[in-house]
C-alpha cells in the first residue's frame, strides 16, 4: 500500500539557497522510493514529502535517508521542544484523492449561425 513521508526542516538565516541546491543536486536511490518535493512552507521553513511504494520501503531506507541528512544538517537549526533539526512522520495512505475534470462547456452557436436556420 502507498505510503508517505513528509520532514519538517528550518533552515539557518542565509543558508535557504544552499539548502535548496543540495536538494537539487541530490540523487535519493532508495528501493521503493517514487519521488518527492521540497516544499518552501515559510520564511526558513520547508517540509519535503515523498511517495513510497509502501511502508516497508521508508523503514529499510531509513538509514540512507539519516545519511542524506547529514550532507545538510550544518544548515538546519534545531525545531525545539526536544525535536532536533527535523520533525519526520510518515504512514500508510488511507485515502487517495483524484482531481475530477470539469466539464466541457458547450460551445455556444453564433448569431450568425443562428440565423441561418
């Protein structure tokens, strides 16, 4: 079953663009990995969400992941309240939203054509 993690960083004043470019510049090779975004949430604030295959393969890659943390944790300041520089969940999905496509509007006959009948 799909799952989902998502990490809360802030980030040191003045190093955002760093942080961002090694994001940029990362290669995640995680097995079961199916992509995921750096989300800007504030100023210095981000949150990075990724899709996994299920589950399972966010705990397996759990120690890849502390590494690739570790390529930026010079940048991050500490959340507070015990958390440390990130505050990680993940799970299972529950629900899955689809986007509805609206309907075609009818396209509307000119005067012209109009007349003609």
């Amino acid at each position: 079953m799909t799952a989902y993690n998502v990490v809360r960083f802030r980030v040191k004043p003045g190093a955002e663009q760093q942080f961002i470019d090694r994001h940029k510049q990362a290669k995640p090779n995680f097995k079961g990995f199916r992509g995921g975004a750096l989300v800007k949430t504030g100023d210095g604030t981000f949150c990075f969400v990724a899709e996994w295959v299920n589950f399972q393969k966010i705990a397996a890659a759990r120690p890849q992941m502390i590494g690739l943390l570790d390529s930026m944790r010079d940048l991050l300041e500490d959340l507070g309240g015990g958390l440390g520089v990130t505050d990680p969940v993940s799970g299972e999905v529950v629900v899955s939203l689809k986007t509805t496509k609206p309907k075609a509007k009818k396209a509307k006959k000119s005067k012209k054509a109009k007349k003609k009948r």
